[in-house]
C-alpha cells in the first residue's frame, strides 16, 4: 500500500466523502473532500490483520479482559511520548467528543463558564452547549501567521463563574505545538481561576520534523485538576471505531469521573479495542513515521501553492493535517470567497466560524488524501481566485 493510492471512498457510508453534496452543494461526482478530520489512506497491515482476524474467527460477543489493550497504551504513551501512565487511570470512553461530553458531566454543572482558546475544534463549543454550559471564548491572538495565548486578556475576562478548561493541545485548527513554557502558562492560568484543565491531545501523534509535542501531564503541579484525552483514531485513521481514552491520575478526579461512566453503563465496542491494541505497535509506529514525512510533503505542496494565491495564506501547521486557510487578504466577504471555494473549484472546506471567534476568514482543508488531490486542490483554488493575479 501507497498513500498515494487513490481509493474512491464514495458510497461507503462515508461522512467526509458521502455528505459532501448535501452539507456543502459540492457535487459528488466532480468534489474534492478536504472538510472532516479523517484521511483518504487505509490504517496499517497490523490493524487490518487484527480486523480480518476477527472476521475470520467470525463471533463478535462481549469483550472481556482489557490487559492487553492498556498495555498497548503504555507502551505507546511510553515509547512515543515518554509519559508513564498506569493502567489504573484509563477510563475508555465512546471517542473524545463523548470524552469531552463526560467530563462535562462529570465535573461542572449547567450554567458553568467552560473556557476554550478560539478557534478551536468546533465539537467542544457543541457538546458544552448541549450539556447547557457556557461558552466562554478565549480568542487566541494571530502574530505573523502564528496563534499564541493571550493571558493578560483573558484574566481580565474571566468572571469567576468558569470552573473548566478544554484545551486542544497540539491545536486544532491553529496548527501549534504547545512549548514547554506556554503550557507551563496554561496549568498556571487554571489554577489561577480554579478550573479543571482537560487536555485534548487526540492530534498528539501527528507532529511535523522540528516539533515535539509534550503531554499536559509533565506540566508540574497541575495532577490535581487535569484530565488527559488521547485516542487511536486520528493517528490511524480509524474513528469509526469510535474509542477514546480519559487518562486520570488524581484519584478524586477518577473516582467522579468513573461514577459517572457506570451510571451511563458506559463500556467499549470491541472492534475498537482489536483494532487500537494492534495499532500501539511497534509496526504502527513505523506507519505513523511513514505517514508524517508523507503529509510533511502534503503540507509543504498545499502550503506553496495556496501562499502564492494573491489575499490566501496558510497558518504554517506544526501538528495535524488540517490546514487553516485565511482568505482576509482577498478582501471579499465570507459569502464570496467560501462560495467561489464550493461552487468554482467545487471543494469542501469547514467553514472558519464554526470554530469560533477568530473563525470568521478562514476555511480549514484537510490535507491527509493523495498528493495528487493536493495538487488538483491547488489547481482548482489558483483557477477559482485567478481574477486576482
Ligand atoms: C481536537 C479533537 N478532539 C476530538 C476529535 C474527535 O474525536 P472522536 O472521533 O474520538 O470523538 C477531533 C476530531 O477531529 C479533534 O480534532
């Protein structure tokens, strides 16, 4: 297998591919898909054996016995990430969006402020709504074409009536690997106001050359009101399997959050758990490695062609395939610009607002397909925004 191998993923039940046309008017037969987060490559051979071995043992009951799979999870978030976890804190949850959901639930109550850097991953702003939180929106500031964390504001912002943090880490769509220092801020900012700080960090494996990504959980003094969420599914490319983990080390923490997953009846699809064992691997790792130079070679392509489209320019990514475009410089209000992106070069992009305040001129492209996709994109968009040459 390649990843530039082209696989037609329509009529699959696909949600990146198959609701193109009726979210987005993008045409099926023509489109290019580049909004939701998932890629256009098969998973590694190691998780494909542990899906086949399944089909051809050909029962699929209960799931029991999870020593293997929390020590796959060890060994990856030791050997990848040098972060030490116990079996003992892993709570698996229905995928992080519900991670996120339970923590909700778990540890604020409704009419909380729940704090998140914007623009930020869009379900976060979903779920707190849902739930009947509050949105507080921490803009993040834009210097040079790099996010940062604006402190100084946001103290003055907060009311007090906040009691959680969701913080995205590496960062969606903003494309940062948090520093040392920077996250060091961060445990200082939520303790300051008294809030549970919840690292997502489901982006933590897809880390460009020059980076590296340092888990929420090596920041000192913050185990008392941190929760760690991490999964297979981004760095794999398998989030129908829908698992995520909730990683607590304070013991008071887990003891609610636990709680709550036994009230729900919560417990794992065991497709997920095969296919997320297999995956923290030692042949997953290589993939992973594989992969990354391949989308380092996407980036650098999308990244070229878009930047010398008069009025476009990418935030330069750090981490993640999601590539945020800013299309301030063509001076054309949203309507325009999203529309030539849809109905001229016929690709589907998320639309910047709905990742928040900060949101409004951007559109985010998915990278992760075949190279040859990314150059048709760059065509199509320098054809799209050609007037401006
Ligand atoms: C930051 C972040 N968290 C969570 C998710 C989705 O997680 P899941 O599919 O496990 O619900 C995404 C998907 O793009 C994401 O970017």
């Amino acid at each position: 297998m390649s990843f530039d191998d082209i696989i037609d993923r329509r009529g699959t039940h696909c949600m990146k591919w198959d609701m193109m046309e009726p979210l987005y008017g993008v045409p099926r037969d023509e489109g290019l898909s580049m909004w939701v987060a998932d890629m256009d490559f098969r998973p590694p051979a190691c998780v494909q054996n542990a899906v086949q071995n399944m089909v051809d043992h050909g029962i699929y009951g209960y799931f029991g016995d999870d020593t293997d799979y929390l020590a796959a999870i060890q060994w990856w978030m030791q050997t990848r990430h040098g972060w030490t976890v116990d079996p003992d804190w892993v709570f698996t949850t229905h995928g992080l969006v519900n991670g996120t959901a339970m923590c909700l639930d778990a540890f604020t109550a409704p009419g909380d402020g729940i704090v998140l850097f914007t623009p930020v991953y869009h379900a976060f702003a979903k779920v707190i709504k849902a739930a009947g939180r509050r949105v507080v929106e921490c803009e993040m500031a834009l210097d040079q074409g790099r996010y940062t964390l604006d402190f100084d504001r946001w103290d003055a912002q907060l009311d007090g009536s906040e009691t959680m943090l969701i913080l995205c880490s590496p960062h969606n769509p903003g494309g940062r690997v948090w520093t040392r220092e920077e996250l060091t801020q961060v445990a200082e900012f939520a303790k300051r106001h008294d809030l549970i700080l919840v690292s997502d960090e489901i982006h933590h494996d897809l880390v460009f050359p020059g980076h590296s990504h340092i888990p929420m959980a090596h920041i000192d003094g913050i185990e008392d009101r941190l929760v760690m969420m991490t999964a297979t599914t981004k760095t794999f490319n398998i989030a129908g399997s829908h698992v995520g983990n909730v990683i607590i080390a304070d013991p008071e923490l887990r003891a609610r959050f636990g709680a709550r997953m036994a009230a729900l009846g919560l417990s794992p699809n065991s497709f997920g758990l095969f296919m997320a064992t297999a995956a923290y691997s030692p042949d997953g790792a290589a993939w992973v490695d594989d992969l990354m130079t391949y989308l380092d070679g996407n980036r650098k392509v999308f990244d070229e062609g878009v930047n010398a489209i008069p009025g476009l320019s990418s935030v330069s990514l750090e981490a993640t395939y999601l590539s945020w475009v800013n299309f301030e410089g063509t001076g054309m209000k949203r309507e325009e610009f999203s529309r030539r992106v849809s109905q001229d070069a016929k690709i589907a992009a998320n639309a910047g607002p709905t990742f928040g305040t900060g949101g409004e001129h951007f559109l985010r492209f998915n990278i992760a397909t075949p190279r040859a996709r990314i150059k048709e994109a760059v065509a199509r968009l320098t054809d799209a925004f050609g007037d401006l040459q």
